[in-house]
C-alpha cells in the first residue's frame, strides 16, 4: 500500500508539471499573438520556475535503491584528537539534526558518549522520515574540520575528523535473520545526563555482531528492556546495510572506493580557517558559506552525492535523465 500511495503521488505530480507546462506555453503563444510582453515575461518567468520543479522531481527519480524511502539511522564517531576532534563530532551532529529538522523530518537521540572537556565521543541519530536514508546515505564516510582551536590558549589552527556511518531502519517487510550465538550482549551504565536512575543502573546495552565486529549501543531509554530492542533493530538495519552495500558493490564494481571508511578516505573538508570553504572531494561542489552548511544547508552536497553514486557522475550529471 506504502509503494502503491507513493507511485500514485509520482504519476500526480507527473501529470501536473504536464498541466504547469501546457498552460505557460498557451500563454507564452498568446502573449507574443497579442504582442503583450507582460504576458510573455509571467509566463517565461513561470517556464523557468517550472524548470526547476522538473530538475527536483528528476532528483527523486535517484531514490529508486531498495531501502532509499526508509528511515535512517547515522552515527558519529570522533577521531584521534581528543576535545577538538569530539567538539567537531558535537557540530556534525548538529548539522545533521538541523537539515532533519528544515526538512520537516522527526529526529531522535539514540545515544550519546559525552567527552571528557567537551563535545561527544561518539552520537546516534534516528531520522524518521519519507526517503530519509535514500538522501543521506552517501553520508557515510570522514570528515576533515580545520579552524583555529577554540581550545587552544596560542590560537593555533588544528584539523580534526569525525566520521559518519549511515544505514537504513529495517522495516517490517524485511526479515534478517541473527542467531544469538553470533552475538554478544553487554549492559552498563549509561553516561552523561539523565537523571539519577539512568546513571546508577546498567540499562544501557552493547550488542557485538562476532562474525562481521559490528558493535551497536543504545542507552537513551530508562529501561534496558527497551535499550536491548533498539540496539537489536540497529544491528539487523547494520547488517541489512553491509547486505545492500555488497550488492551495489558487486554491481559496480567499486568496493574499495565506496566501502572503505578509514581516516584515509576523507569525503570533505570544512575549512573556517585560513579562509572559508566546504569542499567535497569525491564531486567538487563546494561552498564558502561554511555557517550555512554547519547549520544544516547541505542540499547541495546530498544532490551531488546521490547523482554520483546512482548515474557514477556529479550534480551535473542529472541534466541527462531526460
């Protein structure tokens, strides 16, 4: 019913961009019949915004992938650094929370390892909403923070990394099967803020995947029985990812290129210091508008991602889907 609501909205929109262009062009044709350029300049006006309109619906067309209209999970990990490296985590988790947020999507904390000065060691996002995971899945990956230290009493410039890990919520229609003798089950105590139970009972649970070493947490529940449930959909939605990552792989024949996250493999760079730019090294867009990108503006980069991983090319690719 979900695919059968979603393929009728599609052939909706399809009919009205259809209706948009057929009635500018009828009065493109009588304006220029009646030599009345006002006429003609609304409705050349309408022609380009309506261009617009079809380059977003020839977007949509990328979030086809098995899992693209899920909701995601995306964890950040702070590298070696110590508090730079974890007040960078604290900021891209922000980001990704504000680009949720305008995007009218629900964003929940699964969990969250504070550091020790400042910022997060490492943080857990759920993000429910309609392709969710189909735009930010080529997320995963690490990202490069250079700026002078907020920490640092000489002012010095430091580059930090954090990396993110993208991979869908599984849903009911999708069965992955975990055996229990391939896992193993930690509780402990959760860390940080909530309150006194929280931090004096183990209702916080680690489940390690022994064969593949995925390692999933949740703790930001008050009771371990729903700790244990959350960590155990966040691991079969690990598996399912690595699952439907092998496929394109095998597809595409790019395994080491797109599988690898290692702190060599940098997908971005955000530079506050000595000048101001966020570049993505894998399609070349970027932006000296670093405020705007730390606080979640980061369509651009989504949309170059996505063309690239779907049609192997940059934003500039989308144009030949026609």
């Amino acid at each position: 019913m979900r695919a059968r609501q979603e393929l009728d909205d599609q052939i909706a929109r399809q009919k009205a961009l259809e209706q948009e262009l057929e009635d500018n062009v009828e009065l493109l044709e009588l304006g220029e019949a009646e030599d009345d350029q006002q006429v003609v300049a609304e409705a050349e006006g309408a022609l380009l915004s309506l261009q617009k309109k079809v380059a977003k619906e020839q977007l949509q067309t990328l979030l086809s992938g098995e899992a693209d209209g899920n909701d995601t999970y995306i964890e950040i990990h702070s590298g070696a650094g110590g508090t730079e490296s974890q007040d960078w985590a604290n900021m891209l988790t922000r980001m990704y929370m504000r680009w949720a947020e305008t995007k009218g999507y629900k964003v929940e904390v699964i969990g969250v390892s504070h550091g020790e000065e400042a910022g997060y060691k490492s943080a857990t996002l759920l993000i429910r909403g309609r392709n969710a995971y189909g735009w930010l899945k080529s997320e995963s990956g690490v990202h490069r923070l250079v700026r002078i230290s907020p920490f640092d009493s000489a002012n010095r410039r430091h580059t930090s990394f954090a990396s993110a890990w993208v991979f869908p919520v599984v849903d009911d229609s999708i069965t992955i099967e975990v055996s229990e003798s391939d896992v193993r089950i930690d509780t402990y105590r959760a860390s940080g803020a909530g309150g006194q139970h929280v931090n004096t009972t183990d209702s916080a649970v680690r489940i390690t995947h022994i064969p593949t070493n995925i390692v999933v947490q949740c703790q930001n529940e008050r009771s371990q029985h729903k700790n244990r449930a959350t960590a155990w959909s966040m691991l079969r939605a690990r598996l399912y990812e690595a699952e439907l990552q092998r496929r394109e792989e095998e597809a595409q024949a790019e395994a080491a290129q797109k599988s690898e996250i290692g702190w060599g493999h940098q997908i971005r760079s955000y530079v506050l210091q000595p000048y101001q730019m966020v570049k993505d090294l894998r399609t070349g867009v970027e932006t000296s508008n670093t405020a705007a990108v730390l606080d979640g503006d980061i369509d651009a980069f989504l949309e170059a991602g996505l063309a690239q991983r779907v049609l192997g090319g940059t934003k500039a690719d989308i144009k030949d889907l026609d």
